[in-house]
C-alpha cells in the first residue's frame, strides 16, 4: 500500500470514527412548535387561527417562506400583514412562528446597492452580505444621549443654506403640491455630500418604478451612489412592506450614526406611508378617527422621526438627520397629516405651487418655511447676509402684493421692488446644481449690497457666474477662510464686493455698446 492510501485510509478512519461518537452521544430532545391555520386572506392581510404564544409585531412565514408581521392580537385570532406577495396563499394553509422581531441586515457593504426593505436586492448585484442584523422597530435615544444641533448640513441650494438653514441632526419636512419639486431639493442635497463624509439613505415608499428608476439612474450619473444606500417598497409592494420601509431604513442608517458617522435620510414620501397604514388598519378592522386614519396615526411618525438626532460624545458623536417630504392637497399645510409632521419635526420647508408656475424655482415659499434650529447651524460667513437678505425679500414680498393695487409709488417703495426682484432672480438655482458655500456668499453679498440694482434682470444670471469665477480665481484664500468656518471679515467682504463691482461695471459697459450698436 502507497502512502498516499495509508493517508487516505487512516483519514476515513478517523472521520467515521468522529461520525458514530456524535451519533451515539446525541440526546434528541421534542420540541413544540407552535402551528396556525389561515382563516382568510385579504388586500395585504391574513387572519390566522392558533398560535396561541404569539408576539405583537412577531414575525411569522407562510408556505412558500413568505413572511408577514402580527399586528393584531385578538381573543380568537391573529391579524397578520403581509411583507411579500400573496396570491399564492390560500385559507388552510400552515403558518408558523419565526421567534424574532422583524430585523434587518446593516453595515458597510449596503452602501451602494438598492434593496427592499428586508434587505432582499433589488439591483441585480447578488445577495446583500452583511455580518449584522438589528430589529426595525428601536427606541429613540434618550435626551441625556442627545447633543446640541450645531453643525450645517449644507445642500447646496441658496435660498435653503441662506434662509432656511439644516443641520446635522435635524429633522426638516418638505411639503407642497405634487409636481412642485421637493425631491428634487432632496437629490440636489444628496449629491451635494459628495466629499464631505455623510452617508445617504433613500428610502421610497409607494412610489412609481419609473420614478425610482430615475432617481437611482441620476444617483449614479453625478457619483452619488458610493455613500448612498436606497430602500425601495414600490406603490405595486403589499402596503405592509411600505408601512416598515421607513423603519427598516432607519435602522440601518443608526448603525452608522452609532459608529461616530453623519447620515442623512430621505422619507420620500410619508403621505404613502400614512395611506399604507390606513389601509393595513381598515382592513383589520381598527377603530377609524379623523380622514378615517387610526388613532395613532401620530404616533407611528413621532417614534420615527425621533430617532433621528445627534448623539453625544459619549454615544459616538455621530449624527442623524432626516428629510421627511409630504404631499399636500390643494395648498392646504393644515390638514390632518401636514398639521401631524409639522408639529413634529423641527421645521419645514415649503414649496409653493404659484411659484413653480411662475418659474421661480425651487419654488420655495420663504414666508411659510422656517428652520427652528435656525442661525445656530449655519457657517458664520452667512451670518454676514442672511439677516439683510430675509429681511428686504420678506418686504419685497408684502409690497409687491400692494402694488399691484396701484401705480404711484414713491421712491423709497420702488427701490425695495427693485431690489427683491434681483434677490429673487439671484435665489432661483437649477437642478443638478448644488453650489458650494463660498459662492453662495459671494453672489448673496453682491445682491445684498446693492450691486445687482442697475443690472437688468435679464443679466442677472450672467453676472452671476462671472462673480462665481472671478471670485474662485482671485481670492482662493477667502473661499478657504469662509468653508473652515471662519468669520466673514471686513477685509474679506470689502475684497469680494470689490471683484463683484468689477465684474458687474464691465457687464453694464458692454450692455451700453450693444445698446448703441
């Protein structure tokens, strides 16, 4: 016999040697499970019959390993709402108990891919691995595991970063009418963390495949997709996947706030997640109150939004800051679900409909949006304008409404016109165009002093971009002062307002030889 089958042998020796002491030593032991029956099966539920030990918010699994979730616990059955498709479910068929809330997989190898809610991937590229697992449902960290909101969140978008400032840890709604523009300020946002360290979380609920389908494609085109994650419970997904979509997103973007990193989250959008829950407790027979929501309509929101804030040293330091975006009907902010969110978040912006006509975009309304965190977040260079400028928009605004009632107007009136209808012109910003912050005060101080007054509005947009370039050729330096987070010296204003009035002389000269001409 050679070596090698003296090796051979003796290995198969000891392998089944191994085999018959595990064989011997094992002690089988019976062990109950807990089987029920389904009863019926509806739009998105089932009732089953048995499973007398079962946990509220338990995860069960049908035939066919389809999962649902317990929602209801009633004296003689289980109302279940379905996380997958159920067409194939019958009344008869077994259910058991999985013993676990519903979890769902976190970490590092997430970023970059789009997936479902429980973490299945939707993007064609293999199975999601991840080493961890954390339940959906949490509670919001306490107040003492809480730190100050005092770091920007910039987007980008002038008119926010000036007027209506976000920072890190916040909780900021987005409303408005359909077709007004919120996502946009929410993927504009996005791409505007490009560099700056703050993972993104996309979560859609209920909405269109198409939709989603542009979002992820222009994510990719601008590079966006490196740090961001996107969720995805479709308008075709049962309403019990789109009613934990918000929830599961979260968790997952906790992981990371619990590891020292800033996140940012996107509802898009919580109407869809108000009408999923509608739906889910209708169709299991819960109490209806008022637009036929169920009682805690407020609460399934507030334990959400909650989570979302900035953790203390000792937590981490990490932060989460999250995007909620609505749908109103009709201009009407005060109605059920608006008036629910507004109460519980830390400020909205609004997106008005009459703007977006008239294209002023974004189309924010400054008078109806707010940020009650509000100056304590923003970088100390916007300190320098934010005041004045808020302060001559908002009576812009109240005077352009009167003088539509007239045409004698003195002096002191139609100057401030003048002046708002520049602000207003050099507060528009296309999509896809995130500005960084020493443009923005570049531009913003220019419009403040007065420089854009004799300008035509057509040449405003022009002037714009010459002060963007003269600015970040000829005084790097003060970019870098302003984006460290150093304070708008008089030295540095009197330097850009300088450039600006260079640039702006030249544009009217040329204006005044084609005029000639």
């Amino acid at each position: 016999m050679s070596q090698e089958e003296q090796l051979l042998e003796s290995f198969l020796n000891d392998t089944f040697t191994t085999f018959d002491d595990v064989l011997t030593s094992h002690q089988p032991q019976l062990a109950s499970q807990e089987i029920g029956i389904v009863k019926s099966v509806g739009q998105g539920i089932a009732r089953v019959a048995g499973l007398p030990q079962v946990k509220s918010e338990e995860v069960v699994r049908f035939v066919g390993n389809g999962l649902g979730m317990v929602f209801n616990l009633d004296p003689d059955e289980v109302g279940i709402i379905l996380l997958d498709k159920s067409e194939h479910l019958k009344a008869g068929y077994e259910v058991r108990r999985t013993g676990r809330v519903l979890d769902v997989p976190v970490g590092r190898t997430l970023l970059g891919r789009v997936i479902d809610p429980l973490g299945r991937p939707l993007d064609g590229g293999g199975p999601v691995r991840s080493s961890q697992r954390r339940p959906a449902e949490r509670e919001a960290p306490g107040i003492m595991d809480r730190a100050p909101v005092t770091v920007p969140l910039q987007t980008g978008i002038k008119v926010i970063d000036a007027l209506i400032p976000i920072g890190r840890g916040q909780r900021e709604l987005i409303l408005g009418d359909r077709q007004t523009g919120k996502s946009s300020i929410a993927l504009d946002t996005i791409i505007n963390q490009k560099g700056k360290g703050v993972i993104c979380i996309w979560c859609a609920i209920g909405q269109r495949s198409s939709a989603v389908a542009k979002l992820i494609a222009d994510l990719q085109k601008y590079e966006a997709m490196e740090y961001s994650l996107v969720v995805v419970a479709g308008g075709e997904e049962p309403p019990g996947l789109q009613y934990i979509a918000p929830y599961a997103a979260t968790a997952m973007g906790e992981y990371f706030m619990e590891q020292g990193r800033d996140v940012l989250i996107i509802y898009d959008d919580l109407t869809s997640h108000a009408r999923a829950y509608r739906e889910l407790s209708l169709l299991l027979r819960r109490p209806p109150g008022r637009e036929a929501f169920p009682g805690d309509i407020f609460y399934i929101h507030s334990r959400l939004l909650e989570r979302s804030t900035h953790l203390n040293s000792e937590g981490g330091g990490g932060s989460l800051t999250a995007l909620p975006i609505l749908e109103t009907e009709a201009q009407n902010i005060s109605a059920y679900i608006p008036t629910n969110l507004i109460s519980i978040t830390d400020g909205q912006i609004y997106l008005s409909p009459n703007l977006f006509q008239k294209n002023i975009v974004p189309a924010v309304d400054v008078g109806k949006s707010v940020s009650r965190v509000g100056g304590k977040t923003q970088l100390p260079a916007y300190r320098a304008v934010a005041a004045d400028l808020r302060l001559s928009y908002t009576q812009f605004e109240e005077l352009e409404v009167f003088s539509r009632f007239g045409t004698r107007l003195d002096e002191a009136t139609r100057k401030t016109l003048e002046r708002g209808r520049r602000v207003r012109e050099i507060l528009k910003q296309n999509q896809y165009q995130p500005m960084p912050v020493p443009e923005q005060i570049a531009v913003l101080l220019a419009v403040t002093s007065g420089l854009f007054d004799n300008l035509e509005i057509g040449s405003i947009a022009d002037a714009e971009k010459a002060i963007i370039q003269a600015v970040s050729q000829k005084l790097p330096e003060v970019c870098d002062r302003i984006e460290s987070g150093e304070k708008l010296s008089d030295n540095d204003r009197t330097a850009i307002l300088d450039i600006a009035r260079e640039v702006i002389e030249e544009i009217l000269q040329i204006n005044v030889v084609d005029s000639t001409d």
